[in-house]
C-alpha cells in the first residue's frame, strides 16, 4: 500500500478505495480497534490511517467510542437491503421457515460469493443446537468444500471454476473428516451429482451433520443451496440417509418453483 490518501488509478483500481476496504475488514476481524494498532497491521501513516478513519465515521462505516473504532449499524440497514433484493432469499425465506419446523434443526440459505458461501437467511428449529457456531456462519464467508451447502454448491459449478475456486482457496483441514484432496472431493462432486444432494460427516466442526440440496435457476445454473444442520445423535441412520435428504431436496425443489414464479411475474 502506498502512504498517499489520494485518489489513485492503479491497474483500474483505485488506490483510496482499497485502503478504505482494508481499514473496514481489519476493524471487522478485530472487533474494534485504536489507530495505533490499525498502523500495526496497515502500511499507512498514523496520520493518513486517522484520515480515512474520520471520513469513514462521518460516512457511518465506522463509530468511534474514545480511541477505539467498530464498524457501524450502517452495514446492518446496507445487509438488510442487499438482502430484500435478492430473489432467492424472497423465494426461499418460507420454504426454509417450514423446513425447520418439520425438521426441528437449524436451516440454512446460502449463496455463493467470490469462491465462498454466505449465509443469507438461517432459521432455527425446535430442538437446534450450536448458536455461536450458526451465528458464526452469518458473519464470515465460509468455505464451500468442508459444508453440505458448499459442496452441493460446488457439484453444479463448471468444473473449470471448481478449479479456480481450490486453487485460491485451497482445501484446508477442519477435522479429521474433512476432504482434503482434490480428487476426493472430485469423486464426492460427482456423487453429489448423481443422487442430488450433498452431506457434511463431521467435516466442518466435530459433533455436527448437515445435509444440504442444490437450488437452480430455469437456465440449470445454480444460485444457492438450503441445508439442514443436526448433532450426530440425532442425525444418523435413515434420518441421515434418507429422511432429511428428502426433506432439503422438496425444499430445493419448492424454492426453485417459487424462483420461477417469480421470472414468470416478471414476464422473463
């Protein structure tokens, strides 16, 4: 990062912008922070960092509490936005709603973005287990290979963009089920494929299962996927390999309906 506050056009990015990023994801990761530490982990100026600090709090990026900056409750009205607009979470926020009512465990919506999945709309059951880590999942993007959403996610991306997606993000190690070898995981895509929906054995976090299901635009082009997250105790046998696969792909299916309702409204 060069120490310059200006606007700058570097290889058709803006200098000034990537900075004010940086400072936003930096803020993020640690919760809050003092301008001294920011110039710890940011090859900016103090003076230069407070700059961007002050704009970014007049913006209501970020609120300072004396020498300490968080991010703002703008970002939550700007989520909620992005949010509404997105039809597959219109499509998708009652089919989730019941799925988790008749399964009894936590439901995820997510999509994919930039290599990883974002959760967009989460509801919990009756008899759901693991809110810190289901909260976790709400607050960061997560990688798609160790999830039963990501890896449903992933049996319908070309294989081309699979490959992107591995080389850059690699295939790290959660515990000791997850996959960690590209062919593997090729060999699991493929699976996927074939019955229709993907399952997470303790590859993410030790103790939990999931089961998730593609979601498919008209073009066959997948936008998301929905899973349902359980304890081992109680997502095992025909639960497991039966039962809650159903359950997710008829939800899929509902959403993928509703998906196409709305592009028939639309008149496209």
């Amino acid at each position: 990062m060069t120490d310059d506050a200006d606007t700058q056009n570097t290889g058709r990015r803006i200098q000034s912008v990537e900075n004010a990023c940086e400072i936003i994801e930096v803020v993020q990761q640690s919760n809050s922070v003092t301008l001294q530490e920011l110039s710890q982990r940011i090859e900016l100026s103090q003076g230069t960092l407070h700059t961007y600090l002050a704009t970014l709090t007049d913006c209501g990026f970020l609120t300072k509490d004396d020498d300490t900056y968080q991010l703002g409750f703008r970002f939550v009205t700007m989520g909620e936005h992005v949010r509404n607009e997105t039809e597959l979470y219109t499509a998708g926020q009652e089919e989730v709603d019941k799925l988790a009512d008749k399964s009894g465990e936590y439901v995820h919506l997510v999509v994919e973005n930039d290599g990883r999945e974002v959760a967009i709309y989460e509801r919990r059951g009756e008899h759901a287990v693991g809110m810190d880590y289901h909260l976790q999942l709400r607050e960061a993007p997560q990688h798609l290979h160790d999830s039963a959403s990501g890896k449903a996610i992933l049996a319908c991306l070309p294989a081309e963009r699979v490959d992107e997606i591995i080389d850059r993000e690699g295939l790290s190690s959660q515990t000791q089920h997850t996959i960690t070898d590209r062919a593997a995981l090729r060999e699991e895509l493929e699976t996927i494929q074939d019955r229709g929906y993907a399952t997470n054995d303790e590859e993410e976090i030790r103790g939990l299962r999931a089961v998730g299901a593609p979601i498919l635009d008209n073009d066959g082009s997948v936008v998301g996927a929905v899973s349902v997250t359980a304890p081992t105790s109680r997502l095992k046998g025909d639960r497991f390999d039966t039962e809650i696969p159903e359950m997710v792909m008829e939800a899929a299916n509902l959403i993928e309906v509703n998906l196409e309702m709305t592009s028939f409204d639309r008149g496209t």
